[in-house]
C-alpha cells in the first residue's frame, strides 16, 4: 500500500494573549491546539479521528487543506510536500483534497442557489460543459431530487444542507475528501445512505476518506483505522477492529462505554474530572488524561508515558493501559 | 392540570416557485408539565418548522399556518409579535440546530452570556460569574478566561456547549432543543444530557429534545414522538417506541441504527425510496411507497390506532404489528 497522506509531527499554535499579557499574567501567549501529530493515511483507504469536543481535531483537517498554517512538522499529500505552499502552488492541489465542513448551513453561502453552489467548483477548474447534467448527478447520488437546485440554503432542512456540502465536496471527485462530521444532523437511514455512497465512490475511484466525527457507531462500521485525540495530541492509533476489540488507553475505553444505545434505562457512563477540566492553557503535567482518569497511578502525575506499540499496527501512550 | 404546551391540528405550508409545499399536515402533540418529550424523524420531516412555528420564526416565505399550539392556556398561533418576542425571552427558549448562526460572530461570548440574563436584576459581574458558572457545567475549559472570545475561536463543540449554557441560564418553561449533541463527543453527550435531566428536575422545566441520536432520546426522554414527511407517524412512551414499535417507519428506522448491527457491515441498511414530494402529497398513508407492510386499505389514510393508553401508530397494521 502507498500512502495518500502523511501527516508527520504537526503542531499547530493559536495566539491569545499579547507577549506583554502574557508576562503579565504568566500565561502562556498562545495554545498548542495540535501538539505533534503524525499519522498515515493509505490510497483508498478510510481512517476516522475521533476524540474529546475541542482536541485539535478540525484545527488539524484546516491545516491539512491549508486554511491553517502549521507551526512545525509537515504534511505530504501524492509524494509531495504540500504544507508551508504559497495559495498559488495550492491551486493544483486544492482540486484533489475536497473538504466537508463541520458547519453545514453556515459553509454554504446563503445568497447562492444550490445549482450556484454545486456549479462552483466545476466552473472554478473550467469543467463547464453539460452543467446542469452534472450538478442533477450529484443531487442525487445524495438522494435530493432535482427541484433542491432552485432553492437557497436557509430553504433546506439541516439534513439536506449537509447533504448539499456532501454534493459539492465530491464534484471533482478529488483524491482526497476530509469529512468533518459529515453525518451529524442525518437521520440514521440517510446517514447509511451518504456512508454507503461514499463506499462506493471508494470502490470505483479509489477515493480517500479521512472522517472526523464523534459518532463511534459510525466509525466501527466504515473505518479501516482510526485515531483518537486528546488535547492535541493521539493518545491511541491503530486498526478500527484491533481498537474496538481491545482498546488500551483509558480515554478510548471511556470514550467507548459511554456510546449510548437505543435501549430505555441502559446504564450509561461518565468521566468527570478531579478539580478544573483539563485545557490546553493548564495542560496537566504527566499523562494529560490523569485529572479524569479512574485508572492512574502515582506515575501518571509526573511523567508523561511513552508510546507503546503491541503489534506494528496498533499505538497508545499510557502507563496502566487497559 | 392541561399539558403546557398542547399542539393540535397543526399545518404549515411553504410557499415555493412549484406551489405550496406541505410542511406539516394536521400535527398533534402533547409536552406534560415537567415532561421531557423526544422527537425523531427523517431529515426535512418538518422538526425544525415544528419549533419554529412554536416560537413564531417560521421564515418570509411561509403560507398558511392552521390549527392551535396552546401554550400553558395561551394561543400562540397569530400571537402578536411583540407578546411572541417576550414568550421567547421569558418563558420558552430554544438551543437552535446550528450554533454559528445562533451565536452573534461580532460579540464575545461574555457579552452574549450576560445580556441575555437581561431579566436578572444582578450587577455585570454578577452575570458574568453565572455565566462562568454555566460555562463550567458544560465543561468548558478555562471558563473565565474565555469569556472574552468570539464565537470562531471555538471549537464546533465548544460553540454547541455555549448555546447549551446560554438557554439553561434563561431558566425557561418550556425548553426546546434541536440536536443539541450532534458536535460532542460521547463522554459530554451524555454529560450534557443528565445536565438537562437535572435542569428540568431543579427547576421543573419542559423540555423537546429533538434529535437523530436515537440512543440519546431512549436515555432522556419519557414519551417520544416519530415523524415522517410532516406527521406525527407513532407516539408513546420511550418503552413503547423502542421494544414494541408500531409503525412501520418506526420499525425500519430502528433497523438502520448501526448501534444496533454488533457486526461490523460493508453496506449499511437504508430504508429504500425516498420522502414523498410536499408539494403533491400523495393520498392515503404517506409511507406507503416505501412500506414493505404495504396492502389495498393503505391507499386510503390511516387512522390513528391506539395500541395501548398513550401509544398511538397511524398505520392500519398496527395492531397486527407485534415486536417479535
Ligand atoms: N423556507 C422554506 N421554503 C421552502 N421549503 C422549506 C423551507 N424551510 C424548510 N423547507 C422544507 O420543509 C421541510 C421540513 O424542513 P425542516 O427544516 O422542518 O426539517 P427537519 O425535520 O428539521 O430536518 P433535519 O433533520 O434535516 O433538520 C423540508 O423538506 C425542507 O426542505
Ligand atoms: N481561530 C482560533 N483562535 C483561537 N483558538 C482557536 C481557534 N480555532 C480553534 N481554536 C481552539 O483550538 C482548540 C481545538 O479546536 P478544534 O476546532 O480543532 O477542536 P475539535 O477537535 O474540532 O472539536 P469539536 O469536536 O468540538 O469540533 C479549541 O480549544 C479551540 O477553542
Ligand atoms: S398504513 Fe399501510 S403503507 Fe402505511 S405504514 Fe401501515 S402498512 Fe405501511
Ligand atoms: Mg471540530
Ligand atoms: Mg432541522
């Protein structure tokens, strides 16, 4: 297998204090939201991120289409060195890796139809001819019928917006789509719809999927490996299967028992956290899961635990590991 | 005592370049003082123009709106404005479907948070620390500190989160939710979910939880409704809806969950066909082109068959229809 993507030690840094803010208040001046992440993704294949609301995980998706500049590390996209490129190199490669925002009403813009909306990547990359032919395609592979193409987006239920952003991601049928939360909002047939959809575009083109959601259903049944992400940092990698069988760190074994099912008084599970909730700005010392976690040690509070590899395929970093 | 909020009748239609497209047709639905009542139902069934019609934001191109929504007595179809706005304000409040268009992007949230406690008569810094104070119960790192940021400086989460605080901090009647869990992660959605439990136990709120995470509304609601292209299909206890469902829409629904498959599936189950067109609605029941139950009787519509007190299916089937 060649990988598609590598995503090789990452950091990612926002500004929030001024340098002199920042001494005044001995605060750091800006949060590490993406805090050396590497991972790879193969041709083809599909890899999910999941992880803690507010882990770095669309931060790291923004970057890796260049809407975010990286701080260190770098991102390789077909062979090539594609972060720190000028918005002009970007071009060629921008046709390649469509994006799925996490907002669906608020990434499509509202003064425009949704026939305007699907004819903007064809017309942007000149690929005008039979228009009308093509954006009717796309409204259906994602089941809206023709009549969606007159209306504007406050017109649309949230569902059929974020099949609409669906639609236009995958226009060009780029090498690569990074779906933010591509199913939330979708009822659970038309959620197996899009997923099934995207399986096939996988089998017939070779489509790339690197999925961020927190729908862990979801990622078991479409996911060939998956990430999970704590404070900007993975705290486990490797095969989906291998993970939910047998998850190792303690987030992803929370994570996991608190899916909840459809099940009337099924007991459900969750982490609190001792004191304040972990942030970038006060990251813990040791492992940065220690404050929520019912399994650590007294080593978990001073030192941060190495990564751990069980077989070549699987990766986690804790020191009393499930 | 009558339920607070008692919906009767209802239709909302659209007006669109292809004629009047049938939002809702002839809705019921009853919220119990204190009850928290889950609704489900296919993307564009008409949830949201459901809550939109309660609080009077149904959009420009809106037709006609028949039937009654009473609200603990009070009529709110044709409510004027300004009696609609200060319902809004004081007694019902929504945590809308998409954060970013809920949340102002040109103020901090700080100011948001305080100003809409602006019934309190409390000092700034008072508004502020509750404003902390719901921030932290939603689990928002750095609470204080972030106060004085703007809504594209957080994560799609974090936005959700503080639309969460932000309608508990009003200490509504009757709170409406529409996916208020879609951006959390499984720890904070149920976090979230005992968070609105507690609210309604503290302060003996109403609550419509609209969502599409059927696990979420089987561990919060009591009563659950279905809807489909416009009706309400199937009501009844959580119990009901989940173990013995009655509706064939209703059951295949539950078929698709995939937290129900154990097995990890190449191809997901779907409900083939798709939602009939609103603008020529069709006759008789209006999920018989995709009803595998589906016999001569279904070209005429339905009526509402009570299956047991308080659980009703509109499906001349339902009886029949046992969980096996
Ligand atoms: N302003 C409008 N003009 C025309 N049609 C509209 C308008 N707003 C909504 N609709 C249509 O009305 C139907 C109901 O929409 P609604 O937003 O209530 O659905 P929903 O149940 O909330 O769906 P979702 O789960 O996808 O959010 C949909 O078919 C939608 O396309
Ligand atoms: N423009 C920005 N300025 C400052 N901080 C930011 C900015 N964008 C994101 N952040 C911060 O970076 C962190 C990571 O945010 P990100 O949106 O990547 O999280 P996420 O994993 O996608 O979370 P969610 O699941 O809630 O969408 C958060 O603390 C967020 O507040
Ligand atoms: S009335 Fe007929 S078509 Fe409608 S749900 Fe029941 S069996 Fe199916
Ligand atoms: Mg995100
Ligand atoms: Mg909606």
């Amino acid at each position: 297998m060649t990988p598609l993507l590598e995503v090789s030690d990452v950091v990612i840094r926002f500004p929030i204090h001024s340098r002199i803010a920042a001494r005044l208040t001995g605060q750091p001046s800006s949060i590490e939201a993406v805090a050396g992440v590497s991972f790879t993704l193969e041709a083809g294949s599909t890899y999910a991120l999941v992880g803690e609301s507010g882990s770095g995980k669309t931060t790291l998706a923004r970057a890796i289409t260049g809407l975010v500049p990286i701080e260190g590390g770098q991102v390789d996209f077909a062979g090539r060195t594609i972060s720190g490129l000028s918005e002009a190199a970007l071009r060629g490669v921008r046709r390649e890796i469509a994006m799925i925002f996490q907002d669906p009403i608020g990434s499509l813009s509202p003064r425009l139809s949704v026939r305007a909306i699907l004819a903007e990547p064809f017309k942007v990359h000149g690929e005008t001819a039979d228009l009308d032919g093509k954006i009717a395609r796309l409204l259906d592979d994602v089941g809206l019928s023709p009549h969606f193409a007159q209306r504007y987006p406050h017109q649309l239920s949230g569902g059929q917006a974020r099949r609409v952003s669906i639609a236009r991601a995958l226009a060009l049928r780029p090498k690569l789509v990074i779906a933010d939360e591509p199913t939330a909002g979708l009822d659970v047939s038309i959620q197996g719809e899009m997923l099934n959809l995207m399986r096939d575009l996988q089998r017939k083109f070779g489509t790339t999927f690197l999925m961020i959601t927190h729908n862990l259903n979801v990622v078991r049944h479409v996911a060939d490996r998956m990430a999970v992400m704590y404070l900007g940092r993975i705290v486990e990698e490797g095969l989906t299967d291998d993970i939910f069988k047998a998850p190792r760190h303690r987030y992803t074994t929370a994570l996991l028992s608190a899916n909840l099912k459809a099940e009337p008084e099924a007991a459900s599970y969750v982490i609190e956290a001792e004191g304040e909730t972990p942030s970038l700005l006060n990251r813990p010392k040791g492992c940065e899961f220690h404050p929520r976690c019912l399994f650590k040690r007294e080593v978990c509070r001073t030192a941060m635990p190495e990564e751990q590899m069980p077989s070549a395929d699987h990766r986690f970093a804790c020191h009393n590991p499930a | 005592m009558s339920p607070l909020l008692d919906i009767k009748g209802l239709s909302v239609s659209f007006r669109t370049p292809r004629g009047d497209l049938k939002a809702l047709r002839d809705v019921a639905l009853q919220v119990g003082r204190g009850e928290i009542v889950g609704i489900i139902g296919e993307s564009g069934c008409g949830k949201s123009t459901l809550i939109n019609a309660i609080i009077g934001l149904l959009p420009a191109n809106t037709g006609a709106v028949k039937g009654h929504i009473g609200f603990d007595g009070q009529e709110l179809v044709g409510l004027p404005i300004n009696a609609m706005r200060k319902l809004r304000g004081e007694r019902i409040t929504t945590i809308f479907q998409d954060p970013m268009t809920a949340l102002n992007p040109v103020l901090t949230i700080g100011a948001q948070m305080t100003a809409i406690q602006y019934r309190r008569r409390a000092s700034t810094s008072e508004k502020r620390r509750r404003a902390i104070e719901f921030l932290e119960k939603v689990r928002m790192p750095d609470a204080a500190r972030r106060l004085d940021q703007y809504p594209h400086q957080f994560s799609g989460g974090m936005r959700q989160r503080i639309c969460i605080a932000m309608a508990l901090l009003t200490e509504p009647d009757l709170l409406i939710a529409d996916e208020p869990t879609t951006a959390l992660d499984a720890t904070l959605e149920v976090q979230v979910i005992h968070l609105l439990r507690e609210l309604q136990r503290d302060i003996g709120c109403s609550v419509l939880f609209i969502s599409h995470h059927l696990g979420a509304v089987a561990e919060l609601c009591g009563r659950v409704a279905i809807m489909y292209a416009g009706e309400v299909v199937e009501q009844g206890t959580a119990g009901d809806i989940f173990r013995d469902p009655r509706h064939p829409y209703t059951r295949k629904l539950l078929e698709c969950d995939p937290g129900r498959i154990t097995e990890r599936q190449e191809i997901l189950p779907t409900i083939p066909g798709e939602l009939p067109d609103l603008v020529h609605v069709p006759q008789g029941c209006i999920f018989r082109d995709r009803c595998p139950e589906r016999f001569a009787l279904c070209g005429e519509r339905p009526p509402e068959v009570t299956v047991r007190p308080g659980h009703q299916a509109a499906c001349h089937k339902a009886r029949e229809l046992v969980a096996s």
